[in-house]
C-alpha cells in the first residue's frame, strides 16, 4: 500500500504550514497529501495546515463553517489510523474529541467543557469548537484522517439563536491564535500516542469511559428530531456505542441511532438550538 504518513515525529508543533487565505483547509491538505504521495514523498504525522480565513469552510453534514478572517483558530491535520481498522473509526474520533476538549478546557476555567455526540465541544452548553474527520481510504484500509478543527477563539458575536460562544467570550478576554494552536496540537499529540497504545493492547475501555464522563446530556431527556419521520423524539441518553450509535431510553424501550436516523435539537424546555 502507497504510504502517506510517517510516524514517530517528535513534536507536531514543528511541522505545518500557515496560509493566510484557503477555501478549505481540509481539501488544501488532502490534496497536499496526495501530490505528496504521488512524488513517492510521505508526510509526518501531524503535519497541520492553518489559514486565517477559509472562504469555503466545511462543516459536519455538508454543511458550511463561517468564521471572520484571523479571530478563530481554522487548522487540519493529517494523522495516521493509529492501527484501526475502518468499523474502528468511531474510537479515532472519540480520542479526537477528547483532546479538542482538554484543549479548551485549558482555557475556559469558570464553566463546564462538554462532548456533544458524536464530536462538538461546548462551553456551557454553547458550540464553541467543531471536528470534521475525512478518512483517505486505499484499497478498503485507512492510510491517512484528514481532521479538521475549528475553534471559535476571539469571535464576540454569534448568530442569533446559534447557542454558540468562543474561548474569549466564556473566559472575559483575547487570546492569541498561537497558544491555543500550540495546546490543542500537544493534547492531539499525546491522544494519539495514548490510542496507538490502547490499541496494540487491545484495551479501549478507559478511552469510552472517559467520553461517557463527558458527554453532554448524559442520563438527561434531550429533544431530536427523526430525520425518517420528521417528527420530534424525547429520549433519555443512556450511552454512546463503539459502532457511534446513540442509545437513548424513549418512554421505556431502548432504541440505538446513528447519525443518519436523528439530529439533537435541544434539551427539554430550551427553545434554542445547538448547531
Ligand atoms: C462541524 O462542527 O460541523 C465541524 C466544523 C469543522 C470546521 C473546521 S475549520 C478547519 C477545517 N477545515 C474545514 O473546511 N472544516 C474544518
């Protein structure tokens, strides 16, 4: 298999690239990635893209990601399977999660730092960073995660009714792009040491538990809508599964679903929404 990743590098803080302007910085890097390949070149693991603004952002579910030029951190990096094999992906992006949330934590001392399932971050109940996990696929094996993050840093006002916030507006003051780049690639870093090592020895459970410890909603009724039906549904969450499904009680039975059957709207009794 062609090779698009090289291991083992010592500090991903030292290899990436800053543009100013990109339209995505998920499809700019996977594109590199792929030339790269094409010369018989490989890149280090970790290797980051970062651009002051993206005029075509991507979000999850085809949606797009807006943020104004320079205030918010827009960075994709490349990284290896960690040794998973693609039904594992979920466990990838739970460690991913986990690491973007330590990361915020690191800045935001006053309120409570969430997951929301499957990979949003909040700051007291409200959005403040994204993932966007594209895996390059060869021959049916996973030989290189496109994961792209964006964390609303200096960012004051948001949408009405977007439930969203940013590390400046949560902790009362500016922060500069750079420590928050630094931190969140160290914590990225060490996750994905951690999987690497959870996985040779065949042991996931603390990773899951850890998820479950900060997922938002957990044990709570939260509204979603059926995306079958339309139709809204109450439900208790009891758990996210390996495969990424959803288990939620609804009046009594228990029911598993994945991304695709629902959409979280909002917790009982709050009007606004998540995006
Ligand atoms: C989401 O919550 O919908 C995921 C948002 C991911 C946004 C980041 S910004 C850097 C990277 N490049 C993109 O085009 N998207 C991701």
């Amino acid at each position: 298999m062609e090779r698009y990743i090289k291991e083992n590098v010592e500090d991903w803080t030292k290899v990436g690239a800053r543009v100013t302007q990109v339209r995505s910085t998920n499809d700019s890097l996977r594109e590199q990635v792929k030339a790269f390949a094409k010369t018989g070149h490989v890149l280090p693991e970790g290797y980051s893209l970062k651009a002051d603004f993206q005029s075509a952002g991507k979000g999850r579910l085809g949606r797009i990601w807006e943020a104004p030029p320079g205030e918010n951190l827009l960075v994709s990096y490349a990284l290896s399977s960690a040794g998973l094999r693609p039904d594992q992906l979920f466990l990838f992006l739970q460690n991913i999660a986990l690491a973007v949330h330590d990361a915020v934590a690191h800045f935001v001392q006053r309120e409570k730092v969430e997951v929301k399932w499957p990979n949003d971050i909040l700051v007291g109940e409200r959005k403040v960073a994204g993932i966007l996990i594209e895996s390059m696929l060869k021959a049916d094996e996973v030989s290189c995660i496109i994961v792209g993050i964006g964390i609303n840093v200096n960012q004051q006002g948001f949408e009405e009714g977007m439930k969203a916030t940013s590390l400046a507006q949560s902790g009362g003051r500016e922060i500069e792009l750079q420590d928050v780049f630094l931190t969140l690639t160290q914590k990225l870093q060490s996750a994905q040491d951690h999987l690497k090592s959870m996985v040779a020895i065949g042991d996931v459970y603390s990773l899951q538990q850890r998820y479950h410890q900060k997922l938002f909603g957990l044990g709570e009724l939260l509204i979603f809508r059926n995306l079958k039906t339309e139709k809204e549904i109450l439900g208790r969450v009891l758990s996210v599964l390996p495969s990424g499904e959803l288990k939620l009680d609804c009046g009594g039975k228990e029911y598993c679903f994945s991304l695709d059957d629902i959409r979280f709207l909002r917790k009982q009794n709050d009007v606004r929404h998540i995006k």
